[in-house]
C-alpha cells in the first residue's frame, strides 16, 4: 500500500476530486492548511498589495493499492496544475500495514 500526501491549491480541490474519483480512489482525507512556501513577492489587487507569504492549501492524505499509486498521482498533477508557482506538492510514502477497525480485516482489503 501506498500513503500519497498532496498539498495542493484550495481552489483545485473539485477538480482533483473529481479526477480521483474517475480514477477510483473514492475515499480520502483533507485538511485546510496554511504554510510558507517559495513565492517572495506579494500580488497587488485593485491596488492593494496581498502578502503571500502565508499561503492557504488544502491537505490531501489518501491510501491507495500499490497498483493504483501512479494513476492517483498523475490525477492529482493533471488536475491541480496551473502552470504556476504554488501549485503544490505530492509525497508517496509506503504504508507497512492498514487495519479496518469494524472488522479486524488487516492488508489491501482494508481499502475496499
């Protein structure tokens, strides 16, 4: 199994839900979050200069098969990209063992 954490833009999140739901992953975990990333500058709107050094994302935690790993990341890249500085950030990480709390089932079939 593999753990896939994607940090993406708030404003992407039904896009890339959308997209893992063609590609059926149909349950994860999010979060909103606030972090500190690359971007210096501040972005000027109807004339007032916004900082940008705090910027709002949302936290994707989703456990996937091995064999669904790279369709769920390629999903979440084709559908939360901008072409932009500040898109986001993907990690896999492999999960050594998962276990359904109803039943005690332990491995891939926790995942059904």
């Amino acid at each position: 199994m593999k753990k896939i954490e994607a940090i993406i833009r708030k404003s992407k999140f039904s896009s890339v839900k959308e997209a893992l739901h063609e590609v059926g992953v149909n349950f994860f975990s999010y979060w909103d979050v606030t972090g500190i990333g690359n971007e210096k500058e501040g972005h000027v709107y109807r004339g007032v200069s916004y900082s940008t050094s705090d910027i709002q994302r949302r936290y994707l935690s989703i456990v996937v098969n091995d064999d669904f790993a790279d369709a769920t990341v390629k999903a979440i890249i084709t559908s939360a990209g901008t072409g932009n500085v500040g898109d986001g950030k993907i990690f896999v990480s492999n999960i050594k063992e998962g276990y359904r709390i109803r039943t005690g089932e332990k491995g891939n079939d926790t995942l059904n």
